[in-house]
C-alpha cells in the first residue's frame, strides 16, 4: 500500500521572500495523470502557522503544466488577498500521484531586502551610484543580469517606491525529483544564490 508523501512547504518569509514559483512539465503516457492537465484546474490554499501565513497555489495545464506558487500576504495589494478553494492537505494529495517523477522546473523568488543589507562591494551597491551634473542628478534603480555557468540564470534588481527597500527577482530553470522536499530543495536554491550573489555569502537571517 502506498503512503501519501508530505511535502514540505518552504517558510519563504524567514528568507524575505514574499513569492516563490516552482513551474514544471510532467512527461506522461497514463491517462489518469493526462486528466489533470487538460481540467486546467487551479486549487488555493491558505496555510497558518502561528504570526505566519503562506497561499499556496497549484495550476495544471496543457503540456504537462505542473505550477506551484508560495507567496506570503505582503506580496498582494493590501486591499486584496487570495481566495482559498481548498485545502493544503488536498493539494499535497494531488501532487503525490507525481510522486518520483524527475520534471524540468523553472523557479523563481521574489525578495524583499533593506538596502542596507547589501555589501557595498556588491554589483548592485557599485552600479547604483548616484552621477551629479549641475542641475541634474542620475541614479540606476533596477537592472537585469544574466549569469552563465551558475546554479542561477537571471537576477533582476529595482528600488521599491520608498527607496529604503530593494526587490530582487531570481530565476533558475533545472530538473528535480517530485518528492517530499521538492519545494524546499528548489526555494533553498534561490536562497543560496541570494546569498552568494546579492549578499556577498552573508549567512544571517534577512531582516524584515
């Protein structure tokens, strides 16, 4: 008898993370797992744990389109906040019958960092100098690296509106094993990266 797998879910937010994507395509010939791709269903589901709350959304489409979503509610406009439809419990039980299967995953993560975090030998601290003319002042406030030879392929920048503040969006595309540590294996790729390539390996829990 087969037992259900239970997928950890990555606490994104200890990492300051407000959203965290994991998409993938499935390679099948049965027929009972083709179903679910061509329902293009989409389940959400709300997970609280204690002061912290997660949505978690998963999307089937054509293609063996297998989406996961993480997002915190900070990542949502303030007057607007996803309706769950089900269960954390019934979308884990969806994602069991992939179990084992070894897909090609995108994923990406939305960061949330105090300015201040980031070393001032850093990329993104060098380019963001502010170039004075009389009258006129310049600053780069976001910009866009692609990255060969590396765990990670795009890392994009920008200033939020307080300027006090930076999102950093990351993207990686590999393959993975769908099994109990899938979303956290692939979220602790993303955190890696941030550490390594926007933090100087900076190993402290992020500030919030």
């Amino acid at each position: 008898m087969k037992t259900e797998m239970t997928i950890a879910l990555p606490e994104i937010e200890k990492a300051g993370c407000r959203s965290f994507t994991a998409c993938g395509r499935v390679a099948t010939k049965d027929k009972s797992l083709s179903k679910f791709f061509a329902d293009k269903r989409t389940l959400i589901a709300s997970i609280k744990r204690g002061r912290s709350q997660r949505f978690v959304r998963l999307c089937f489409g054509q293609a063996g389109h297998l989406h996961v979503d993480v997002a915190t509610p900070t990542y949502f406009p303030e007057e607007w906040k996803p309706k769950p439809t089900c269960t954390w419990p019934r979308i884990q039980a969806l994602l069991d019958r992939f179990f084992g299967q070894r897909i090609p995953v995108r994923v990406e993560g939305v960061f949330s960092l105090p300015v201040e975090r980031l070393p001032e030998s850093g990329f993104i601290r060098m380019l963001s100098v502010e170039s004075m003319l009389p009258n006129v002042s310049m600053k780069l406030t976001g910009g866009t690296f692609s990255v060969t030879g590396a765990s990670i392929q795009r890392i994009a920048w920008s200033l939020e509106r307080e300027g006090k503040r930076i999102e950093v969006r990351l993207r990686s595309t590999v393959e993975a094993t769908l099994n109990e540590t899938y979303l956290e294996e692939l979220f602790g790729l993303l955190s890696e990266s941030l550490h390594v390539f926007v933090l100087g390996n900076e190993r402290n829990t992020i500030e919030t």
